[in-house]
C-alpha cells in the first residue's frame, strides 16, 4: 500500500482572473480541460497534469482566505533554474533563491495572489549550477 504522489492543490479564490493569470504568465502553467462542476474554476497544467485546480468563489459568501492556512508551501520539482529566474525578474515578480544546505538543491520562492507559497525545486546537478 502508498499514499502515492501528490496529484494537485485547490485554491479557493475571490481573485479569479488574478490567479489564473499568475498560474499562465509568471509560472507558464496551461489553462487545460476540466470537467463541467456546477461551479466556475480553472484546471493549470504541467507536463500535460492538472496540478493546480482553482475554484472561484466570487459569486458566493464564502470568506477568502488570506493565506494558505496551515499549509506553509506547495512545491514543484522544476526545471530551467536560470531561466525561471529571468523570467520572475522580466515580469518583476518577488523571489527568493536559495541553495538548499548539504544538498544538491536550489529552491525559488514566490507567492500568488492568494498567499501560497509556491516552492521550485531545481537539480544542481541537471542545471549545471
């Protein structure tokens, strides 16, 4: 028995057109297929996966949330280290780069417009950092 790998991550949003398009422009996830729920949102693919699902919650009383709760980061394994980053910077996009200690890790921070944050992972190795 496993518990497997994480599938995607739901963003309960009043920013609708904000995160859809932070998800598009500064990550370069695809807006893709999505079944037809009785309630508006976007699927954002990668490598042909929806793994960020986003629920506009504008037209009901639901309260947005001012972060991502108890859940600090969500994380990707990445790819394209250098070239994430001038893109971050283009588009003038706060980030944070770090090189993960003892490890062969490079990480960016960035944050969406809902408060998650979201934790690219980069390969030393496979970057040539």
């Amino acid at each position: 028995m496993s518990v497997g790998l994480l599938d995607h991550f739901n963003v309960r949003t009043r920013k609708f057109p904000e995160t859809v398009q932070f998800y598009e422009h500064v990550l370069g996830l695809e807006k893709g297929p999505r079944p037809n729920f009785a309630f508006p949102g976007a699927w954002m693919y990668s490598e042909g996966r929806a793994v960020v699902h986003l629920v506009d919650i504008s037209a009901t009383q639901e309260a947005q949330k001012p972060d991502s709760g108890v859940v600090h980061h969500v994380a990707f394994v990445s790819d394209g280290f250098k070239a994430m980053k001038d893109r971050l910077s283009a588009k003038k996009v706060e980030f944070k780069d770090v090189a993960v200690p003892g490890n062969e890790l490079w990480q960016i921070f960035i944050t969406d417009p809902n408060g998650v944050v979201i934790e690219l992972n980069y390969d030393t190795a496979k970057e040539g950092l």
